[in-house]
C-alpha cells in the first residue's frame, strides 16, 4: 500500500480505507473528507489509507534472534566496499581488541515524536579520528575511522561481530599521534537500512543513496592513551528532525525483524541463528533498504519492487503500521524471488471493497505482518458478515480487510464470536507464505493444506468469520440450539450426524423473521432433502425418518436462508438438531424439558391400526409458547416439512391439540418446538 498525505482523524473512521496499487496510485481519504493530492505517478507509489494505529514499540528484551550482522564494507571508503543491498558475510574492518587498543563504552538513545526515550538498536557505530573541524554528516571529509562498533538490543556499544564483547579502535592516528576519539552512528546493518534517497542536484554531481548518519553532540575525547577505556556513558543521539525519523523508522523494522524467530519453527532447513528474511537465505541476507524522503515530499509511502526499495515521505517513518506494512511487501518480492506479481489494486483501493484476488492477498498479507508484529488488530477483530461503519463492508477473499482479519483471527489467540475458534500463532501462516509463491488467498489456503496445517473446521470457521467461506459446514449438536445473528446473502450452512434410528429433526426459531431451511445430503449442498419455505414468520423444520428401508444415518447438511420477499432488518435465530429417545404411548402422560436451551423435541409414537383416529395435546408449563406438530411415515421417502406435517391447534392456557387420523403403521413423529425466549419447564404430552 502507499499512503500520499499523513491520516487524520479518528482512527476507526479513517482505518476502514485504503487506496492504491504497489506501482501507481493515489491516497483516497474517509468517506466524509476530500481527498489527498494524488502521488506523481513516476514515483511508482502504491496509495493506500490503512488504519492510524495506536502503537507503541515493544521494550527491548535482550540480544534479538536472529542474529543481527554487520558488514563495514559497505561505508564509503571503506576496504573491499560492496553495493547497498548485498547482504555478504560478516567481514568488517573491525579493529581486534590487543594490547595497543582502546576500547570504548556507551549507550545510545534517541527520542521519538512521542518525546519518548529508546534504545537506538542496531547502529552501525564508526570511531573517528578528529584531525581537524569534525567530518559533517553524510560529506566526505578528512577524519579517520579508526574502529567500529554496534549498538546491541539495549543500545549498548558492543563488538561489530560477535555483537557481545566490547568495542576496540587503533590506538595510533596516521601521524603516530594519540586519537581524539568522537562517534559517528549510521541506520544500517546488513538486515536492513534506512538511506537518504539519492539526489541530482541541479549543475552538480549526483548524490547517490547513503545511509543516513549523526553525530551526537558529545565531546571528542582527546589524545585518548594507549589500553585506555572511553566511556561515553549514556547518551541522546540528537541530531535533526531527518535523522531522528530515519533511527525511528529503522528500530521499527527491528520490530518485525525480532518477530521473525517466533514465525520459523521450521525444522528444514534446520534452525540458525544466521536465518534471514527469505528462509532460504542464510548470512547471505538481502538487504531491506528504506528510502527516507523529507516530510510531505510527495512520494508517499510504497515499496518500489523495480528499486527494491521501501519508499517514505519523512511523516510516514512515525507511523509503525505503515513502516511494517511496506517492509512486508518487501519481504514478499524477496520470498518470491523478486517475482512478485503487480498488486492488482486499481490506483485508489479500499480495505472494505472487493477488487481482486491478487490485490486482496498481497494487501492483506502485509497488513496482517503488521499486526501480528506489533500485537494490535483494532478494528479488525471485530470485523464480520454484516460489518457496516462507516459504509457496508464487501464479502470474501477478495477484500483485502478480509483477508488480514482471517489471517489474523488464525494466529492469535482471541476468540471472536461467533464462528473465531482457531488459534495457532503466526508460525504455520508464515511457513506456508515462505514455502510457496501465491497469487491469491485461495492459492495460499490450498499450499497451507499441502504443507500437511490444519485446515479443518475451526480453522475454517475462522475464515467464515471474516465472510470467507471455503467450505465451512458449522457441526450442530443434537439437543443443543445454536443462535446466529441475520443470515448472510449466501446463507448459513451446517453439519450434522444422524445417529439414532427413528425420528430426527432440525428445527428453525425465527421470531419477527422471515427465513428458510433447506437440508442437504452432500457438503457441496448439490442434493438437497428438503425445503421448509413457509411463507411469513413462521418456525420452519426439516424432519426425517432413518432406518431399515427409510433415509440412512449419517450426514446432513442444513442452510438457513433469509428469504427473497423478507423485509429488513431481520432478526436473529436459532437452530437446534434433535433425534427420538422415547416414545409416546397410550394415555400414558410423557414429560419433555424444555427451554431457550432446549427449543425442539422428537419422540415417536407407534400406529398399528391405520384410520383410527388419535388426539394429542401438548401443555407448556409457565412462560413458555409451544407449538406441535405430527409427522406421519412414508418408506424411504420419509421426510416432512412444516408444509407437510399436521398441525395443531391452541387450547387453554396455551395447549397445543392436534387430531388426526393416520394412514399409516409404524413410528410417526411427535415435534414439539419452543418459539422465542422461554422458562425451563416440562412440556406434557398426552396420547388418547
């Protein structure tokens, strides 16, 4: 995603939009706002709105894992120097600790926008040699580097290769003078960087890109002895605004770097402490390099996968969610082989609008990586079927938002209702992604059931949760209801096993609800058993006959439907799957518990004279509303419907009677169902 002008507002408001493509694009602005000015199109901004998160950066822990290297190669100037981006070995022109060495000491800081205080991480520390006015920032100058050093997880100075034991300079300057020791701190290592863009000032060289650089405003330390130990204690990095955001920037993508060893549980190839962005890379890290321009700059936020650069207007290096959102497409293109498809996203695109599948997958996943990193999902944990604020959300793994809050709803741990009943951790997801190259969620759900990850129906549910529906059939249990909220435009689906042979019934409670149900014998809901479609707000129920020469046991597959003509807004419903236990005999009273957690009953009543007939009546106990219905049977074609069965009439104090006279020998079914919300109490039943 790109992002052309800073968010504003509520975060909710402005969270639900998006805008753009990776290549081309503008930012698209909430519902009620004008938009941004869109970004030039040869700066090959992806624009994007994805929400303004409250995020704070995790504290520092201790050494990160994977190992952070460095490689001093790459400065200007130095030995052997290599090109930005080539990740290389470890090789440095550290100065080995001896004898005729100083050694110096310190921790770093800086202060974010926040005016928070942090560890500057993983800076790339150079000792210098002043020989005359201090070498500026980022121009070359006649100072020497006489020694290098990092800043380890707390900021503390430590030696640029085993990242543990102190930091040691040449204790001679190139006159065989003592050294007058100031630092100089620089946004990279070989994991990742942040550089000032190049620059082609008019009627002078070109500039090319470097990372940035500070010097903190620390005194030198003059004609330092030799063996002597500098302290530079600790300190505030300063330096200007730039600087300040780029450190920012840089310790945020520390922030998914420290992620990753808690995504790679993968135990081929085996675990390494050397393991980079790519699992198929090693020491050999490629680099992430991040392009910081000046604020409002006009570049906006994107990654470029043509400069395999991560580009940011200076606005966007204080926003966490966006950093870690574009450094997620650049992991992408690294995992893919730099093969990464064009997004698909038209050049203004919404987090809550369909699009493509391409657009969805690649939006998703990266917002997903930021989220998971930093621990904050907001909006998107509540996101579901009938999600509307401030507009209607669009359905399926077309939506980008979508696929971000079922990739998020799979890794944590927090269960959303009502369908959220997964959590795994970020480790499988990740594995998938690196494993395989994906064009579409779909795609990728189908390599994550090749890599031998659940995909059953918890996981799915949690898809289905986030209106993405690949096959998830929610198992009912008999005798227990299960109450959903409006059914989507495709309907609800379920699973269930017939287990008993005799009567069973599936039963749909739809007070002030128009709302039909269908029973299917396959998964792919192809042969269907039965419709109760009864016109109006009317309970509507499926019963069947199993056995011996009627429908077998075993599985079925209900749909619950809103119908066509219903007016809105509907209600809420339940639906509760029942099976035969007992059985009515002759003018032998028969007690059956029911409530709102019991809303549907089925016993069997045996005929064995055809034509004669039998009355039935069935007495709520207090605070409860009933109805009754009979079933007759019929071989194997022994399934009814409300239409179907034989109804009953209302009597006194809210008793159901019915009379019929049957056509029949054998089991006929005896329904009793519970409309709305209802006091346990017994239901008798009486046979004459």
């Amino acid at each position: 995603m790109t992002y052309a002008s800073k968010p504003s507002g509520h975060r909710r408001a402005w969270g639900i939009l998006c805008a753009a493509a990776i290549v081309t694009g503008a930012l698209t602005a909430p519902p009620l706002a004008s938009p941004a000015e869109a970004a030039p199109a040869s700066s090959a901004d992806e624009s994007t709105s994805l929400p303004d998160l409250e995020i704070a950066l995790p504290t520092a822990t201790g050494e990160a894992k994977p190992r952070v290297r460095f490689d001093t190669r790459k400065r200007p100037g130095a030995p052997g120097a290599k090109a930005a981006g080539d990740g290389g070995g470890t090789q440095s022109a550290k100065v080995p600790c001896g004898p005729g060495t100083g050694k110096i000491g310190g921790t770093a800081q800086y202060t974010d926008h926040a005016q928070t205080v942090r560890p500057a991480r993983w800076l790339l520390v150079e000792i210098m040699d002043q020989d005359g006015a201090r070498d500026q920032p980022g121009v070359p100058g006649d100072d020497d580097v006489i020694g290098y050093a990092a800043t380890n997880q707390k900021g503390e100075f430590v030696d640029v290769e085993d990242l543990t034991s102190g930091a040691c300079f040449a204790q001679e300057d190139e006159v065989g003078g003592k050294p007058d020791v100031y630092l100089r701190l620089v946004t990279e290592n070989n994991q990742w960087a942040v550089y000032e863009p190049p620059k082609a000032p008019p009627g002078q060289p070109a500039v090319p890109e470097r990372a940035y650089e500070v010097i903190p405003p620390l005194a030198t330390k003059n004609d330092v002895p030799p063996g002597a130990f500098t302290d530079f204690a600790t300190f505030n990095i300063a330096g200007e605004e730039q600087f300040r955001r780029a450190v920012y920037a840089y310790d945020q993508v520390n922030v998914v770097w420290e992620w990753l060893p808690d995504v790679w549980p993968w135990p081929n190839p085996p675990a390494s402490p050397d393991r980079c962005w790519d699992v198929d890379e090693f020491a050999a890290c490629k680099q992430k390099i991040m392009h910081l321009y000046p604020e409002n700059a006009g570049k906006g936020a994107n990654y470029n996968p043509v400069l395999d650069r991560v580009i940011l207007d200076g606005q966007f290096a204080d926003e966490p969610f966006v950093v870690a959102h574009e450094l997620a497409h650049a992991i992408m293109d690294d995992v893919y082989q730099d093969q990464m498809p064009g997004s698909g996203c038209p050049p203004v695109h919404q987090v809550h609008k369909s699009y493509s599948a391409l657009c969805a997958w690649q939006e998703g996943f990266a917002s997903w990586v930021a989220i998971d990193a930093y621990g904050v999902a907001d909006w998107y944990e509540t996101a579901t079927w009938g999600t509307g604020s401030p507009e209607p959300w669009a359905d399926g793994d077309t939506v980008e938002g979508r696929v971000t809050s079922a990739m998020v709803d799979i890794s944590d741990v927090t269960d959303e209702k009502p369908w959220d009943r997964h959590g795994e951790g970020a480790a499988l997801l990740w594995s998938t992604f690196q494993l395989h190259q994906s064009s579409s969620f779909q795609q990728f759900w189908t390599q994550r059931a090749a890599d031998g990850f659940d995909v059953s129906t918890n996981v799915l549910a949690s898809l289905y949760q986030n209106t993405i529906d690949y096959g998830f059939r929610e198992p009912m249990t008999a005798g227990t209801p299960i109450f959903r909220s409006v059914p989507n435009p495709n309907g609800h689906n379920y699973s269930l096993n017939t287990k008993t042979a005799g009567w069973s019934v599936i039963a749909l409670d739809t007070p002030n609800a128009d709302y039909d149900l269908t029973v299917f014998d396959d998964k792919n809901q192809t042969a269907k058993v039965a419709s109760s479609e009864t016109a109006g707000t009317t309970d509507e129920f499926v019963a069947m006959e199993s056995g011996p020469g009627k429908r077998p046991l075993g599985d079925y597959y209900p749909r619950v439907t809103k119908a066509a003509e219903a007016p809105t807004p509907a209600k809420n419903y339940s639906l509760q799957f029942a099976e035969s236990q007992t059985s009515l005999a002759k003018l032998l009273p028969l007690k059956i518990t029911m409530s709102t957690t019991n809303k549907a009953a089925v016993v069997k009543t045996e005929v064995t004279q055809p034509g004669v007939p039998i009355t039935i009546t069935a007495t709520p106990a207090a605070g409860q509303t009933i109805d009754l219905f009979v079933v007759q049977p019929g071989g194997a074609g022994s399934v009814r419907t409300r239409a179907t069965a034989i109804p009953s009439t209302t009597g006194p104090a809210g008793a159901r009677t019915l009379t019929f006279t049957p056509q029949f020998t054998g089991a006929h079914g005896v329904i009793v169902t519970i409309s709305g919300i209802a006091l346990e109490g017994q239901v008798s039943l009486l046979r004459k």
